[in-house]
C-alpha cells in the first residue's frame, strides 16, 4: 500500500514538473512555429520573376548583382563579363552593394537565380522577428511579444517588400540587431556591448544611409534617458559607440561612392515647396492608409506613450525618425512604399503594452475561451494577409517577360548609344536584353517632377536637342508615354524610324 502511495506521489511530481516545463517552454516553440510560418508566406510563387513589387528597384540591383557575379566567375566569357560590368556601370550607386554581393556568392554554388533573395530576404526578416522579441522579454510577457509579430510578419505590405530584390529587409534586421545590443549596452555599460551596438548601426547605415534616420534619433533618446543631460557626454563608450555608428559610411562616402550632389540636390533640397504644402502630408496620410491602415499607425502611437520607460525612449527615437525621413524624402514618402519599411517593426514593438495588457487578463485558467479566441484572431489576421498576397501575386505571370525582353535586345542595333523612353529607365532591356541605355528621356512623372522641385516646365525642344547628342538611335519602350508625349512625336518625325516591333519602336538619330 505504502509502495502504491509512493508511486502515485511520484508520477503526480513528475507530471507537474513536466507541466512546468512545458509552460516555460511553450512560447519559444510559439515563437519558432510563427517565424516559421511568416518564412514559409515569403515563399508563395518563389520563383517567380523580380517584376512583382517595385520593378525597377528590383532590376537595378539584379543588374549590379549580376555584374559582380560575373567579376567572380572562374573562366567567364570575357565579353559577357564586361557587358555585365558595362550595363551595372550605368547605374548610379550610393549605397554598398551588400545585398547585391551575397546574391552574387550564392549565384555561383546554385547559378544564377535572382528569385533566391525572396529566400536570403526572408531569412533576414524573420530575424529581425528574432530581435524583437529578444527586445520585447525586457519589458512585456513572451506572449505579448509573440502576438505583436503577427502584425511584424504577415501584413501583406512587408510581405511583398522583404520579397523584393532590394536591401531594406537586411537594413531592417541590423538597425533591430543594433537596438537589441544598445539595450545590452545600457545593462552592462561595457565596452564589448557598446562597441557591438556601434558596429552593428555602422553596418546598417553602410546598407542603406536612410537607416541613420532611425539609428540616430533612438539611441539618442535612449542614452539620455539612461545617463542623464549632465552624465552622457563624459562616457568615453557612449562617444566610440557613436563612431563607430557613422565612421564606416563616412569611409565608403569619401573612397568609394558616386557623388550624390545631383541626386540630394533633385530629391532632397529642391522639395522645400513639397514640404509645406498641405497636399504632402494628405498624400503621406493616404499613403500610409493603402499600405497598413491608419489605425495600426494610432494604435502605434498610444502604444509609445504608454510603454515602459527606456522602451518608450527607443520607440520616441523611432517615430521621430520616422517623421524626418518624411520631411528629408518628401516625394518619395507620398509616393514609394519601401520608404515606409521600418514603420512595420516600430508599429510593431509599438503595440507591445497593449498587448501586454490583454494578454495578461487572458492567463488565468478561466479565461481559456477567450483565450483561445484572441489566438484565432491572429491565426486569422495572418491567413487574410497570407491571401491578399496570394491574390496579387496570382494576377500575373511575369516569367514569360524575360523571353520577351530578350527578343527586343536582339532587334535594336548594338553599335551605339541608345536614348530611352520608358518606365523603368530602360532596365528591363539592360538585365533581360543585355543592351545599355547611355541616357533616358524623362517620362510623363518626371517632367512632373522636375516641375515640383522648381525645374521649370517641359522644354522638349531645348531638351532634345541637348539629349541627343552624342546618342545613335532613339529607343521607345513604352507605348503608353509616346502617346502621350506628343511634342516628342513631332520631334522624331523628321529622323527615320528603322525599327517597329512588338511594343518598342527604334529611330535613327545619326
């Protein structure tokens, strides 16, 4: 008898302690189940051509990716390597080709396939998932944290964007890796942990000098927070942190990169009439609502004003790096969505306390319904935005593109210059076509947008009198801007038309 009543009182232990253990470890396996799935949403219609969300970025950087892949080939063929080169040299580069040169490595293990970044990329985002909830255990339950990444993992606009071939998914992860060790920082006050955050900033500012919008202001705020007004400045750390943060883009600035005098001047100087119109920040607003929804963006907010303090000092640097990437992009935050990339995990780690709130009235055991309910809500939410972007990758078929791309490379001249008029600055012809464009024709947007920045309006003859020269054949790749840029028509009347095929029509300018 005794014997039995030991036995039971020993399974009865061995069970609760099984129990616990369970309970200790049921959100990292939760963790690991919606990383998974968030990964396996990213790789709906995997291979399909780098058309399907922001084209042009997207040939840019297979272009450029493509041409280092060919500078690491063994025994290349010569004239296929330099016309590479020569098609990536046309592109303008402000920015490390980071992403650009990984693809590069990969394309020689598995050949050249642009569709493996919706995989690198994926990889990227989810742990940058990762880091948010190692960020969020400091301050709300796992639980909290593993519900917020419902919002960070399938809404449809980041879905489509860390598929894309572009780096703001990889800028994304560093600018969260290096908040998660600005945090470890302020715990330890260490030189290991400050130079870490430093590095891992540099590096997310050398991928894309944007991200200094996002790193300065936060760490910032949180470093005043944690040393004080009167205390920050005379900790030698904070300072190499700092250096270490803004040294490598500096670097690449002065020995390696383009001059960006033209582009800062057209996007960012000449937009001061953008910037106090009322119709800027309608458009944001607009903006914003297509991609996410204006609630998530209030509910954001809230959620910053009633976060525990050191997190409500990195989420205050957040939001009003945000605000400036706005006021120094205007054009760009009213009219491209990849601009607003970093709002998904500051929304995300945004709606942490709210979380935290319910999740907290749903822990007892009576609440097991309702429980249960909040759970198939986000199950839901995630399967919606699963099948928004289902439905806008099913629409259209961009493999056959490439064939057709092909095709018109073969039949425009290759011994000349070409000017361009298209939509993607003729960068579909450069990947598919193999033919460089030695100058573009602006389209009917960047008249408008000449016009915006106090360019003056269109002078077509003026202007086509200066773009032609040294140029041998005027390239039209785009039907619907040469119907409506009737001036040019008129223009090119009087040179002959050599070459009218299928969408694309080729006149000789010598």
């Amino acid at each position: 008898m005794n014997e039995t009543h030991h036995f039971i009182k020993f399974l009865h232990y061995n069970l609760i302690t099984m129990t616990e253990k369970i309970k200790k470890t049921l959100p990292l396996i939760a963790l690991v189940a919606v990383l998974l799935l968030g990964f396996a949403v990213r790789m709906y219609d995997l291979t399909e051509a780098p058309l399907d969300w922001n084209h042009i970025r997207q040939m840019r950087d297979t272009t450029i990716a493509r041409s280092i892949y060919y500078q690491l080939l063994p025994n290349a063929d010569p004239e296929t390597a330099q016309q590479a080169h020569y098609l990536a040299s046309l592109q303008e580069v402000f920015e490390l080709p980071v992403l650009e040169t990984l693809m590069a490595f990969l394309y020689l293990i598995f050949g050249e396939l642009p569709w493996m970044v919706r995989i690198v990329n994926a990889l990227a985002w989810c742990l940058g998932g990762w880091f948010i909830y190692t960020i969020s255990k400091r301050h709300c339950s796992p639980w909290a944290a593993i519900s917020a990444l419902f919002f960070y993992l399938f809404l449809p606009f980041g879905v489509m964007t860390t598929r894309s071939f572009q780096p703001e998914g990889w800028m994304v992860m560093w600018i969260l890796l290096s908040y998660l060790l600005l945090f470890r920082f302020t715990e330890k006050d260490d030189w290991a942990s400050a130079v870490l955050a430093g590095l891992a900033a540099g590096w997310a500012i050398l991928i894309k000098p944007t991200a200094l919008l996002y790193v300065g202001p936060a760490f910032a705020s949180v470093v005043l927070m944690h040393f004080g007004w009167k205390d920050f400045w005379r900790n030698a750390k904070v300072w190499a942190m700092a250096a270490l943060s803004i040294l490598p883009v500096v670097i690449y600035s002065v020995f390696a990169a383009q001059s960006g005098s033209q582009h800062t001047d057209l996007w960012v100087l000449s937009m001061n009439d953008v910037r106090f119109s009322v119709q800027f920040y309608i458009d944001w607003m607009l903006n914003l609502k297509r991609l996410m929804g204006l609630t998530f963006v209030a509910v954001g907010i809230i959620g910053m004003m009633v976060a525990p303090r050191k997190l409500r000092s990195l989420l205050l640097g957040g939001w009003i790096g945000y605000i400036l990437s706005g006021l120094v992009y205007p054009v760009q935050f009213a009219t491209h969505d990849y601009y607003h990339i970093f709002i998904i995990p500051l929304i995300t780690l945004s709606l942490l306390p709210l979380f935290d709130f319910v999740t907290a009235k749903l822990t007892t055991d009576k609440q097991w319904f309702w429980r249960a309910a909040f759970t198939g809500v986000l199950i839901t939410g995630a399967g919606i935005g699963f099948l928004d972007v289902k439905q806008d990758l099913d629409l259209r078929d961009f493999r056959p593109e490439a064939a057709s791309w092909a095709a018109i490379g073969e039949q425009i001249p290759a011994d000349g210059c070409l000017l361009t008029l298209s939509t993607d600055y003729g960068l579909r012809l450069a990947y598919y076509g193999w033919r460089g464009t030695c100058q573009t024709w602006p389209a009917m947007l960047d008249f408008s947008l000449y016009e915006t920045a106090g360019k003056g309006t269109p002078d077509y003859e003026g202007r086509f009198v200066d773009s032609i020269k040294g140029m041998d054949y005027f390239v039209v790749l785009s039907m619907d801007e040469w119907n409506a840029q009737q001036p040019l028509q008129y223009l090119l009347a009087e040179y002959p038309l050599i070459v009218e095929g299928d969408g694309f029509l080729v006149f000789d300018l010598r």
